[in-house]
C-alpha cells in the first residue's frame, strides 16, 4: 500500500511539472499517434509462497508482439530544442508454453515440461526530457524540417492477468503498478508546417509482480513476479500546432 502511494504521489507531481509550464514559453505543441514490434528478453519467472519455498522458473523466451501507442507535449520558445510530454502505449506480453528449469530456494533444480505467461501492459511514459536537433530551417519550418530527437524518463506500467496455472481457486485476476523507465531515439520528418512522420527506437523496463489466493493444500498466498526488458521499433504521425 505504501508503495502504491509512493506511485500516485509521483504521477501527480510529474503530471503537475509537466503541464503546469506557463503558455507564453510553449513555442511548439505535438500530438503523435504509432504502431510497431516489441521485441522482449527472455526473463525469469519467480514464484513466492507464503506456505512454502519460492519457486523460479528460468530463462523464459517470451514472443515478439505488436504495440499502440499515442503522446502528445510541447517544445519550448527560445530552447526549441528543449521539450516535454506524456506517453500512453500498450503491448502485450506472452511467453508461449514451453519446458524450462525450476529452481528452488532450497537448493532443488528439475524441468517443467509446461510454463506460459500472459500478460497485457499498459504504459504511461513520461518524457522529462525530450532533446532535438532542428535541421532544415526555413522561413516555412522554423523549427526544422529534419528533426532527430533522444527522450528519457520513468514510466508507469500497469499489468494485469488471469492466474497461472496450478492456483486454486479458479478465475482470479490480478493488477499491478510498477514504477519502470522509458528511453528512445528517433527521427520525425514534417511534410508540412503541421503534419509529419517519425520513426523510433525505443527501450522498456519495467518488473510485474501479481498476486493469488491458493486454497490447495492450505489456504496461502502466491505472488508472480518477472522482469521485462523489451526493445521497440515504432513508427507514426505527428501533428504540430
């Protein structure tokens, strides 16, 4: 609960740091919308129980999978090479059925010949610091037409999914909010003063930790939790006003 806390203090403040900016100093608005792969590192599965050891299922390859995403933000007037913004985006994470290792905290190892995980994600992203390079200027595209940019900054994940398998009972859900970090590097390119694509390179990071009610052989409590490192290739529309 304290953790939880902790996360709404901290989405309030940067949401309040990031749109509280007086208007006079916005040189430049943005709104994007994207698509692209997601491209995720094989993780480790860690299962805690409060009736006995903690399990570890290892080196789970997890799918390449798709994202959607939009953000939208400002550059600054006399540093328009300075911006910020908020960045929402969904994907998916699965980790197809497969045999791994299971280790113990006691020391045991043995193969599992079935281990899947499924888990949606949602990510709120917020780009305390966005740098570019306006190239091209002109009288009609004064902040360049050709403009690479680098953004940074922690992210909020939310993930949510049924339960694993062997939990009892059945039908459980569960949510979780995770404090992660977000980084890309890009190119946009406006084909008018107003419109424009982009493409980008990007970096998630983020740890889930879900929790059941197991009510076999006793009444206990087991918490699910994974690491995600993935790789994204994103490419969109972005309008400028």
């Amino acid at each position: 609960m304290l953790r939880h806390l902790k996360i709404h203090l901290l989405t309030g403040a940067l949401l309040l740091w990031l749109f509280v900016m007086p208007l006079e100093a916005v040189a430049e608005w943005y709104a994007d919308v994207y698509a692209g792969a997601v491209f995720t590192h094989n993780t480790d599965l860690t299962v805690s129980s409060s009736a006995g050891p903690t399990t570890t299922f290892e080196n789970l390859s997890v799918n390449n999978t798709w994202t959607v995403g939009g953000r939208g933000g400002y550059w600054l007037d006399r540093l328009d090479w300075l911006g910020f913004g908020l960045d929402i985006f969904y994907y998916h994470v699965k980790a197809p059925s497969q045999s791994a290792t299971v280790s113990t905290s006691t020391g045991g190892t043995t193969t599992s010949p079935f281990v899947d995980w499924n888990l949606p994600a949602v990510g709120i992203g917020f780009d305390v610091l966005r740098l570019r390079v306006p190239l091209l200027r002109s009288d009609e595209f004064v902040h360049g037409r050709l403009q690479p940019y680098i953004s940074a900054g922690p992210a909020l994940f939310i993930s949510w999914a049924g339960q694993n398998r062997n939990v009892q009972p059945d039908g459980q859900h569960a949510t979780d909010v995770n404090l992660g970090v977000k980084a890309g590097a890009g190119v946009s390119f406006m084909i008018t003063k107003t419109l424009g694509l982009f493409t980008e390179y990007r970096f998630t990071h983020f740890t889930s930790n879900l929790t059941y009610q197991n009510t076999s052989p006793a009444p206990h409590t087991e918490s699910f939790k994974a690491s995600y490192d993935s790789q994204q290739v994103i490419a969109g529309v972005t309008l400028r006003f």
